[in-house]
C-alpha cells in the first residue's frame, strides 16, 4: 500500500523490507521501470537503461540528497521482484539480454555474428567494452569506458575481446 511504503520510506525500514539478491560476476538483472530497487555497498555495475531523465529516490541511507515520495509513490510497484528477471550470463559466448520493447541489449564475443549485425544496421548504437580490444572508429577503448557508434560498421571487437551493444527501438 502507498501509504505503508512512504511510512518505511521515512523510518528507513524500506531497507529491511526489500528482497536482497547476492551478486557475484556474471549476474544480470533486468528492472522493470516503476520497480523499487537499490544497489548493495561494494557492488560495481554497468547499468543500461531507456533514455530518460526521471529518477525518484524513496530513501538514501541517510545522506542529504533530495528525496522524491509523492512522485515515487504514485507510479512505484511495491511487489517482489520476479525471478524470472534475474539470470546467470554465461562466461563466453553471443548473448542477447534484452530485446525491446524500448531497447536492445547483446553481450559479444569477439566480431558480431552477421545475424546480430542485423539487429544494429540501422543507426548509432552505444558499446561498452568488457575486456581489451574494443575500439569504435578506430579509437580503443578502455573497460569502463562507453562510446556512442555511428554504426555497427564503426565497431570493432578483436579477437575473443568482450562487449556489451545497445541501442534503443
């Protein structure tokens, strides 16, 4: 109820009242928007999402930023979180993690098979790389570093060199 999520809000027993997953590399979990969720001390994560400039935060462990209840209530899903978001992401291999309705997202290894290439012909497409040998028109790039592509043909992932592609529908 919106009226016992805002009480756990203030108190700060919203913490309590979530379902904390343990993480471990490899683990992919999608968030459907409107769902309440929160990242663990000492996780680190690549977080791809439709573009949007709305963010409401319901609680913040205290620190001094601005909180944003009665817009975070009003279109907040207070439910558990289906499991069936969650997977283990292989070690290697093509990997699509999410496909539409707002974007796509594929975990290569090595070049792109000409089936996914498919999937980016058409316009710019962001690319994140997981391990050395990633460049985008001729510029490498560094882990934990992204770039915005012109083109899927702008991309280049040698060798087993891993990297994450996205681009919106």
């Amino acid at each position: 109820a919106p009226e016992a999520l805002r009480a756990a809000a203030i108190d700060g027993s919203i913490e309590q009242a979530m379902v904390w997953h343990p993480v471990q590399a490899g683990d992919f979990f999608y968030i459907p928007a409107n769902t309440v969720h929160a990242i663990g001390a000492g996780v680190s994560l690549i977080e791809v999402q439709q573009n949007s400039d709305i963010t409401y935060r319901l609680y913040d462990y205290g620190r001094p930023r601005e909180l944003h209840l009665d817009d975070g209530i009003a279109v907040s899903r207070a439910e558990p979180y289906a499991s069936h978001w969650h997977q283990r992401v292989p070690e290697r291999g093509e990997v699509t993690l999410v496909e539409g309705p707002l974007f796509r997202l594929d975990r290569i290894d090595g070049p792109a098979t000409e089936a996914l290439r498919a999937h980016y012909a058409d316009g710019p497409l962001l690319v994140i790389p997981r391990s050395e040998g990633v460049s985008v028109s001729g510029v490498d790039l560094a882990v934990g570093e992204c770039a915005l592509a012109p083109a899927i043909d702008a991309v280049a992932v040698r060798g087993g060199a891993r990297a994450l592609l996205a681009k919106g529908l």
